[in-house]
C-alpha cells in the first residue's frame, strides 16, 4: 500500500467558504475525496446563514452543491464522500434530528456515501437507519 499517499488540510479560501479534506492518492489520479462537511466549521453569515451550525440542511445542501459545480469541469473528478457532524460544539446540542437532517441533505444531492464524525467516537446510533 505505499503506492497510496493522504493529504490533508487542503484549504479553499474564497470569501465565506474554508474547508477541510483528506484525499487519497493512487499515482497521479485521486479516486476519494472525502470532505469535512461539519456543519460548525462554517462560519457565521456562511451561505447568508447567521448560525449555520443550526441549519444542518441547509448547510450541508449548500457546501454539497458547490462541491458538485467545483468538480463539474474536472475531467474523471473524485468520487466526493462527504463526512458529517455527530458532536455538538455551540448550540444547538446535535442529536438524530441534525444528523438526519444533514444525510438528508446528502441524499437530496445525490451522495449515497458518508461518513459520521465525533472526536470522541461517540455516536448517535439513533441517528442511522438500518440496512435493507
């Protein structure tokens, strides 16, 4: 597996939007792309939101809609997987309601794939549906 390099910490700085990456690489062609999509890394007035950790729709909805047009002119772009917040961190307190509501945003996009995130790998079990 040394062929598989991550980067991390990729930033994009264009007025009101920053966020976090991992990519993996295989050669020269990047296959993943997972984004850190937690709802409170967005800073206030994001998306004209003026908390938008308390709007995980719309949030999410809006980040995953410009990374769709962001890897629209890219030629075989990543599959994007975007990971979702299971933490609170300022209100609101997030529970299934959030979580659920940021998958939704997910699902309504497009994006069957994803990944929870809690720094303490306590998660919301409440929040998952279980497999058909």
């Amino acid at each position: 597996m040394n062929h598989l390099r991550t980067r991390s910490a990729v930033r994009e700085r264009e007025g009101r939007l920053a966020h976090h990456a991992i990519v993996i690489r295989k050669a020269h062609v990047i296959e993943l792309h997972f984004t850190e999509t937690d709802v409170v890394r967005f800073a206030r007035g994001t998306y004209k939101l003026r908390n938008p950790n308390a709007h995980p729709y719309k949030t999410i909805d809006n980040a995953l809609k410009d990374a769709i047009a962001r890897s629209k002119p890219v030629a075989n772009a990543a599959k994007i997987i975007p990971w979702y917040q299971d933490f609170t961190l300022g209100p609101p307190r997030y529970g299934v309601t959030e979580i659920r509501a940021q998958k939704k945003a997910g699902y309504d996009n497009g994006f069957q794939s994803w990944i929870l995130w809690n720094p303490k790998s306590n998660y919301t079990l409440a929040a998952l549906e279980p497999q058909s």
